[in-house]
C-alpha cells in the first residue's frame, strides 16, 4: 500500500491543476485547503488483485474516499469501494456509528469479511492514517518546490561563478590550502634540515638515538666525538705538511738541476727556471701559512667542542642515569 507512485492534486468543478499554482510565487500558496488528492499504486503481484489497492481518491472537502483496486489479468472490471467518512472519525474516545452508506462498494469476487463492521471500521481508520501522510507529503513537496523557486530567483539575481578548486590562481580556498600545504612542506624541510645540522646525530645514532642517554653513553659519545675532530684535525695537517714536502723536494731537484746545467743553459731556460722556483717558492709560502694556521687553530678546535659537548644538555652527566 505504501509504494505511492505519484501525488496529484485538483481542485474540483474546475479542470486547473492546483500544481500550477506552484508557480504563483508567494506566500499564497499556504492559503489553498486541499480539495482532493488522488494517489495511485504500483500492482504487488504477491497480493491478490482483489485486495491490491490501485488508486485512493481523497474528496476531502466532501469526506468521502475512494478506492480502486488493480484489475485481475482474466477480468474486465476492478473492486471499487466508496467511504464516507463518519463525522466523528478519528476523535479520541468517540464512538462511531457505521451507516449503509458508510462504505458502498463494488466487488468483483465478494468476500465475506468484506461485509464485517470491524474490516469496515478498521479500513476506514486506515485510510484516515493514509489521507494525513497523503497531506503532508504534499505540504512537503510544496516546500521543497518553494525553496527551489526561492533559489532560483536568488541565483538569477545575483549570479555567482563557481571558481574551479584547479583554477589556483583565483579560486581563494584552495589557494589557502595549497598556501596552506606549502608551508606545512616547507616546516618538515626544516625539521629535517635542523636534524641534519645536529652535530651529535652522527654519534647518537650507533647508540640507539635514545629520548635520553645514560651516562655511559653520554661519555661514548662525548670521546667518539672528540676522537673524530682530532682524527680529522691531525688528517688535515699531515696533508698540507705532505703538500709542503712535496713542493720542497721539488724545488730543491730543481735547484740541483740548474747548478749541475747552468753553464749550457740558454737564456730562455734561465728565465723558465726563474719563473718557476718564484712559483713554487710562493706556493711554499702559503702551505707554511696554512700549516702554522692549522697548528695554531686545532687546539681551539678541540677546545671549542669540548666546551660544547660539556654544555649540551644532552650530555650533562649531573642530569643522567647512570
Ligand atoms: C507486497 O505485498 C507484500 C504482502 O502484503 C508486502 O509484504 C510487500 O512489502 C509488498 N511489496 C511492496 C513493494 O510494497
Ligand atoms: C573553489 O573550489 C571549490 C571546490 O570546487 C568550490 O566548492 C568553491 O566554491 C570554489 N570557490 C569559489 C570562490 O568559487
């Protein structure tokens, strides 16, 4: 019974469709009382024909109902059943007086319980059910369609582009987002930068990278710092002092060479060998300032990172279990 296919209203003894009074705009619409509403039922072939309703008419100015059923497939002719609804249906407490002409029907294969008070008083409550959910849901629909028209109007008013969440440039919310995103990437980029700059991740990580250090690890991690700066600080200095031997020794073949060939060298020779020990003799220069550099920068070095190892709070020992 509930599959209701479609709402129709009328106005009776005029063929207007009420629907298209949706159209007036307005308040007005609130003005009209229903005249009659017509419902119409798709068949349920799991019931009989017979007991299927096809169509309920609501003649609510009049009180009356009407209802068809579906056409069995090998008859001509449907059930119709016409209700006049008594004054006092519905109210609480009343008691309610079926006439003949509370329910004159037409049925095409009769059944008893047709005839019976009760099917009569019990299908006619049903129906007074079935004529208020009929209402509201015309209510319903006719504010749905008020509230398209209503929006409508107000579109048509004053139109509005829908920027394509794409469009960046122009679309402002997904600019904020994409701004938004950007700044997110760009913080995790520092994050990382800043884990990366950390002078100890190199030593924390062989010791688990722990949320804290024990002592023991704390002083671990303090000498293999330590023994690392002074690897690299002696490293760097047998390097340039490698480089000052070479270029010496170089020098020096050279020197040796020119006594051993001076009296048949040609002038041009001489201007060469010139130009070359001025060379190597500036280049000496700079590695015996670099190394003297060095030698006098390592301890500071060391010193610094001492200092610093001794001032991070990671490796305080007064702060750490042992
Ligand atoms: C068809 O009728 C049966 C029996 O009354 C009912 O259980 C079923 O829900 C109905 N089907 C529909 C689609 O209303
Ligand atoms: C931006 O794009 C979103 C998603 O398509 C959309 O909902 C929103 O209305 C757009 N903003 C503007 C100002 O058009």
């Amino acid at each position: 019974m509930e599959d209701r296919a479609r709402l129709w209203r009328k106005r009776t003894g005029s063929a207007t469709a009420i629907y298209c009074g949706f159209f007036i705009f307005g308040n007005l619409l609130h003005f009209f009382r229903f005249q009659k509403i017509l419902e119409r039922f798709h068949r349920n072939s799991s019931k009989a024909a017979n007991e299927d309703v096809a169509e309920r008419i609501f003649l609510i100015a009049e009180g009356r109902i009407h209802v068809r059923c579906h056409r069995q497939d090998d008859h001509i002719t449907t059930s119709t059943w016409d209700f006049l609804k008594p004054a006092n249906l519905g109210e609480k407490g009343a008691h309610v007086v079926l006439s003949p002409e509370t329910c004159v029907s037409y049925q095409v294969e009769p059944l008893e319980k047709f005839t019976k008070q009760l099917y009569v008083y019990e299908t006619l409550v049903h129906l007074q059910q079935g004529e208020q959910c009929a209402q509201e849901a015309v209510r319903r629909a006719e504010a749905e369609l008020l509230e398209i028209l209503y929006r409508r109007a107000q579109e048509e008013a004053e139109p509005q582009l829908i920027i394509s969440i794409f469009d960046t440039e122009r679309n402002r919310s997904s600019q904020e987002q994409r701004t938004m995103q950007q700044r997110a990437a760009q913080q995790e980029q520092e994050r990382r930068a800043e884990l990366c700059r950390d002078y100890l991740a190199p030593y924390l990580a062989p010791v688990g990278d722990p949320e804290k250090l024990t002592r023991l690890q704390a002083q671990q991690v303090k000498d293999d710092c330590l023994r690392d700066l002074k690897n690299r600080l002696v490293q760097q200095a047998n390097l340039i002092q490698a480089r000052f031997e070479k270029e010496t020794q170089e020098l020096q073949k050279k020197q040796q060479w020119y006594h051993q060939n001076q009296p048949s060298m040609t002038r041009e020779d001489e201007e060469a060998y010139l130009e070359f020990c001025s060379e190597a003799m500036f280049q000496i220069q700079i590695l015996e300032t670099r190394l003297n550099r060095h030698k006098r920068l390592a301890p500071q070095k060391f010193q610094a990172l001492e200092d610093r190892l001794n001032k991070d709070p990671r490796l305080n020992e007064q702060l750490l279990p042992p």
